[in-house]
C-alpha cells in the first residue's frame, strides 16, 4: 500500500474506529470528523463518500449528519496495517537495509566462481533466478555505509554450501536478496574467501547489470537489502 491518498484514506477510518464505528453504528458528524482528521469539511464528507464506493464502510444519511459503520472490508485494511506494524515493531532485525556505493572494475574472478555448476544449480535453487556469470562490484564509500554492511554480517542469510573438487575447496557462500535501483532484483554474496574488505559489495542478477541499467565506472549506486527471515 503505497498510494499517499489510500493512506490518507486508512487515517480516515483509524478515526471512524476510534470512535467506535468498528463495532458499532455511530452517529458523524462531517464537522467533528473534519476536525478530528485536520481537514476541512468539504474534504472529511469526500473522505466517507471514497470509503462507501470502496465497500469500507456503510453509511446512511440523517438530519445530525450520518451514521457509519466500518464493513469487514474496512476491518481487514485496519488489521493489514496493524500487522505490518506489529511486525516491523517486533521483527529481530530492520526489513531493510540501503546502502549506495560507485561501480568499479573488479579483478573478474566472479563469472568463474558462478560458472560453477554446483554453485550455480544452488543459486537457482535457493535465490530464485539463474545469476549472469559475474558480478556488479560496487565500492562504499561512507562510514555510514560500511557500518551498516558491517553490521548485516549479524543477519540471517541464505546459504549457498561449499564444495570440493580434484584440485581444491570452495567455500560457503551467504547470500542476502535485494533490489538495485530498485529495479531489478538480485543477491549481494558473502564468501568466506574473498579478495575485497568489506567495503565491496559483489552482486550478482538474472541479468548484466551494467548493460540492464546503463552503468558505468564511478556511477553511484542504491542497493535495498532485504532481511530474510
């Protein structure tokens, strides 16, 4: 729900709920609720006007104004954000973390460690897409930024289980979903054996990065960070 009016919409019946009309018919006045929103009138009796066509609430029109009572349908939009607070309020860790950095060449050894077909059929497997054989590498440049990395080390994380072959170890990979310029989505990886500090960021996409969203050397850069469960 990102529409700033159906917002505005979910404050209207919060306040019809305040008074009561969740469990009862209540008695409104356009004024008082007008007042009770911070709107003007004429914008309060649009308010209910929206609601009733959205099938909130039901409404009857009487001499002292109208009375109101809020539909299951208008329930349940209450419930769904009264969820989704109590979730972000009580969650371990944050939904979310964004972090921006600028692009760089890197030394190129991601498309042959993804290339790796017990790596590869894992990636698929747990993440959800088939990854472009390499990586966007993307340098974080505040302290802000490379704290708040820092501290993702602490967050649950998709694993993606090491292997062994004739010549050497590969090992563990952990992997946190994301959303690049919010746009198309992706995995930032953590391997345990790394040639960057922790001011990189290597990410990987169904797609090639560079060319998908026209980036080039120095170009910043926002990746969203989405905590898994």
């Amino acid at each position: 729900m990102t529409d700033p009016h159906e917002w505005r919409q979910i404050f209207a019946i919060l306040k019809l709920a305040e008074m009561g009309a969740h469990r009862r018919t209540t008695k409104i006045s356009t004024e008082y609720l007008a007042e009770k929103l911070g709107v003007s009138q004429q914008t309060a009796s649009r308010y209910l006007i929206e609601l009733e066509r959205k099938g909130w609430i039901k409404r009857s029109i009487i001499h002292e104004g109208c009375l109101v009572k809020i539909e299951p349908k208008g329930v349940g939009a209450l419930q769904k954000v009264y969820a989704n607070l109590k979730l972000l309020m009580e969650a371990t860790y944050p939904p979310s973390i964004t972090l921006e950095g600028t692009v760089f060449t890197g030394l190129g050894e991601g498309a042959y460690y993804i290339a790796k077909d017990r790596y590869r059929k894992q990636f698929i497997e747990k993440l959800g897409f088939d990854p472009y054989p390499g990586t966007l590498n993307i340098k974080l440049t505040t302290e802000y930024d490379i704290q708040a990395r820092a501290e993702l080390d602490a967050y649950p994380a998709i694993e993606v289980e090491g292997f062994r072959n004739e010549d050497r170890t590969f090992g563990l990979v952990k992997c946190y979903p994301i959303m690049i310029e919010n746009k198309v989505k992706g995995a930032l990886i953590s391997a345990l054996r790394s040639h960057y500090d922790a001011s990189v960021l290597e990410i990987i996409a169904p797609v090639c990065l560079r060319k998908h969203l026209n980036l080039k050397d120095g170009n910043k850069v926002k990746v969203e960070i989405l905590a898994t469960p």
